[in-house]
C-alpha cells in the first residue's frame, strides 16, 4: 500500500475518542494555517496595490480579480469538487494514477476557460473600454492555468489528508509572492497586470514540493485512469454545478461590475479594499469547507449517514458563530483597521467594514450543510440555491447600489448570501427527513420480518 493510500484510509478509528479528537485537532491548525497562509499572500497583494496604485488602476485589478474568480467557478465545478467526492469513494487504491489524470483534465479545461479571457480582453479592446482594464485581463488569462494549478494541487493534499502539505505551498507561494512584490516596487513595475502575472509564478514554484510528496512526480507504478473516463465522471457531477456557478457569480461578483459601471472603476477598487478584513474570516469558512467535504464523502460512501448529518449541524453553528463574533469585531473597529491598512484613504468608506463581514456569517452558517449535500452527490441542491439567490443579487444590486452607492453594493451582497443560506438550511432539513422515514422504514420492516 502506498503511502498516500495509508494516510487515506489509515486515519480514522471507529467512536469518539483522544486520538480522534488529536487528530481533527491537528489537521484543523494545520487547515487553517495552510488558508491563513493563502488569504495572507492575498491580503497583503490586495493590500499594497490598494496603497500603490491609483483607485482606478486598483479598481481594474479588483474588475479583473472578479473575472478570473468568475472563470474558475467553473474548473472548481469540473475539476475540484468531483476530485473531492469521487477521488476518496472510487479511487483510494491508485490515488496517484487518479491525481495524475486530473492534472491532464485542469490543463484541457484551463486552455478553453482561458481562451474565453483572451476573447473577452479582445472585446473590450474593440469597445474601446479602458486600456488598463484589458491589459489587466490578458494577463488573468494567461496566469490563470498556473494559479488554479496551485489550487489543484493543494486540494490533492486535502484529498489525501495531507494539509501539511498543502501548507508547505502555501508557504512557499506567501513567501515568492512578497518577494516579488518587492522587488517589482523596487523596480517600479507595479500594475494590475504584473500583480496576475506575479501570482502566477509565485504558483508554479509552489506546487513543486506537494507534487514531488504526494508520489506524483515519480514513475507510474499504478494502473493508468483514463482521461476520458474522468471527464464524463467529472461532468456527471459538475454538469449540475456548471450552471450552478454562474448564478453563484451573479450574486456575489455582479456588485464589483455594477460599481464599476454606475460608480466608476474606483468605486469598484473601493469596495474590493473594504472586502478583504472580511475575507480573513471567509478563508476560515473555506479551510473547513476542504476538511469536511472529503470526510463526508467517505461517510456518506460507509453508509454512516447519522454522523454526517451530526458532523454538518456541528460544521455550520460553529462557524456562524465564529464569524458573528468576528463581524462584532470589525464593527468595534472598523476605522482604526482601516487606517492602519489603508493609511485613511478610504476613511470615508470604512463603515462598509463590518456591514460586508456579515457575508462569511451567511457563509459559515451554510458550510456544513452545503457540505454534507454536495457528499451525498446531490449537487443539484446547489443550483436550486443559487437559481434563487442569483436573481435576489442582482436585482438588489441595481436597485440598492443606485439608491444608496457602495453602500447599497455591500447591502446587496448580504441580502443574496443570505438567500442562499436560507435554501440550503430548507434543502437539509427535508434531506434529513427524507432519511429518517427511509430508515424507519427500513427498520419497521426488519421488525415484521
């Protein structure tokens, strides 16, 4: 058995005991440093361009940012999420061979998607919309292979339950990323552009050591997966989530575009700046997010449904507490954060703080039962969430951003998160009951028997 395979399978010991709790102990420090370690390198990109440039070249950084996240739902939805509940049920016996005939699907489905940005930089190129803004979105097509590469990778180590190694990356990325950051100031060569193209290197050199630790780098021992195989697999679970992803952009990205367009561009690199104290704790939610979905999957593959239902009721009250204390927090103080992030440029703006930490409360609450139906590979729970929450978004987005400025772009956000954790509270609940009178049943006619 290989030693990815061990770490695997090899974890987990039946009943709640020190060891268990030792472990999920670890693993959740760990998680959470590799996330900190991410949205850290993140912050402080955000941070400093947000100080150095101008607010319209910030704004077309945060423009681009948007699109390229925009872009990525959907490698998340064909390649991330079906690698997380599919890679520990189906292939735990030749993880490697799995790992590497995934990498073979990112680059495919990354050369389409960012083709797609090639296409629309030409667009705007011949509408003649802002240069900056266009040679911002060149450059998000050409990093965005290598970027969610990195991605890909560290999600490998989750798969496994390896984050050590995941934080090993995320380390190496924090620490190239500063570097160039640097150096780059040094040589007065910041812009939107070079800051995508920087993230992009900082990604390749780190995946270099995950790669080499999770086996794949050495020579096929393990029988070969087919592309093909993958793929259909893949879209068989992300072919719900594909248009699932594009309502979820609608209602959390369509305020950026709707700032930049009835706000101007550096409205929109406002609102970015006052989003990211915010993202700290959006970082935590996700860092959880990666630990549980793996584990529910395996559950949900033992038939033990009892726990996983337990596990995710646990998941969502905790976070939203966490992040209910931690919007507290920032409500406390908001303008001394924003003074000592952003030196009281945008002072003016820094109420829209605590208003937009109240999109990770929406989040967290939802994380759990998210993860938990997106285990038992009912994704489509997720597109009906989304079908109602993307509309709530942007109708409240034109409506609030016109009336009331960013401020109505910060209302707008909660309002659609909230909507979407509302569904997914309603979708477990019935989930749940739906099991209970399975099971019941089951044991009603054990009982006759």
């Amino acid at each position: 058995m290989s030693s990815v395979l061990q770490s695997t399978v090899g974890f987990v010991a039946p009943g709640l005991n020190w060891d268990r709790l030792k472990f999920w102990g670890i693993q959740s420090g760990v998680s959470l440093l590799d996330q900190g370690l991410t949205s850290g390198a993140g912050f402080l990109l955000n941070l400093f361009l947000a100080r150095w440039l101008t607010a319209e070249s910030y704004g077309a950084f945060a423009v681009a940012f948007a699109t390229l996240l925009f872009v990525s739902g959907y490698h998340n939805v064909m390649s991330l999420e079906p690698m997380s509940v599919f890679g520990p049920a189906n292939y735990a016996h030749k993880m490697i061979a799995y790992f590497r005939a995934q990498i073979k699907v990112h680059f495919l489905l990354t050369a389409l998607l960012s083709s797609l940005l090639l296409l629309g930089a030409g667009a705007m190129s011949t509408l003649g919309i802002r240069h900056e803004l266009m040679l911002a979105t060149v450059a998000s097509a050409l990093a965005f292979p290598l970027i969610l590469f990195q991605w890909l990778v560290r999600r490998m180590c989750y798969v496994v339950h390896r984050p050590a190694s995941a934080a090993c990356a995320s380390a190496v990325y924090f620490a190239a990323l500063v570097a160039g950051l640097i150096s780059m100031r040094e040589l007065n060569r910041v812009n939107p552009a070079t800051a995508l193209l920087l993230m992009a290197g900082a990604s390749l050199v780190a995946v270099l050591f995950p790669l080499r630790k999770l086996g794949i780098l050495c020579t096929p021992s393990e029988p070969l997966v087919r592309c093909a195989e993958l793929l259909r697999e893949n879209w068989t679970y992300g072919r719900w989530l594909v248009a699932s992803t594009t309502l979820y952009s609608v209602a959390s990205q369509t305020q950026t575009y709707l700032a930049a367009m009835l706000l101007g561009l550096g409205a929109a690199g406002v609102l970015r700046a006052m989003q990211m104290p915010s993202l700290v704790m959006t970082q935590v939610v996700s860092a959880m997010g990666l630990l549980l979905l793996p584990t529910m999957a395996r559950e949900y593959g033992q038939g033990q449904l009892p726990q996983l239902r337990r596990k995710a009721v646990h998941a969502s009250v905790f976070l939203a507490a966490v992040a209910s204390a931690y919007a507290a927090a920032l409500a406390l103080f908001a303008k001394p954060i924003e003074r000592v992030m952003y030196a009281g440029r945008f002072s003016s703006s820094a109420w829209i703080i605590p208003v937009l930490a109240l999109v990770p409360v929406c989040t967290g609450f939802t994380a759990g039962f998210s993860m938990a139906l997106r285990a038992t590979q009912k994704p489509h729970f997720d597109l009906l969430a989304n079908a109602i929450s993307a509309p709530v978004g942007l109708i409240t987005a034109i409506v609030f951003i016109k009336r009331w400025g960013l401020g109505g772009a910060s209302f707008s956000m909660i309002v659609g998160f909230a909507a979407y954790a509302g569904v997914f509270l309603v979708s477990f609940l019935r989930w749940r009951k739906g099991c209970e009178l399975v099971n019941a049943a089951a044991n009603l006619e054990r009982v006759q028997v």
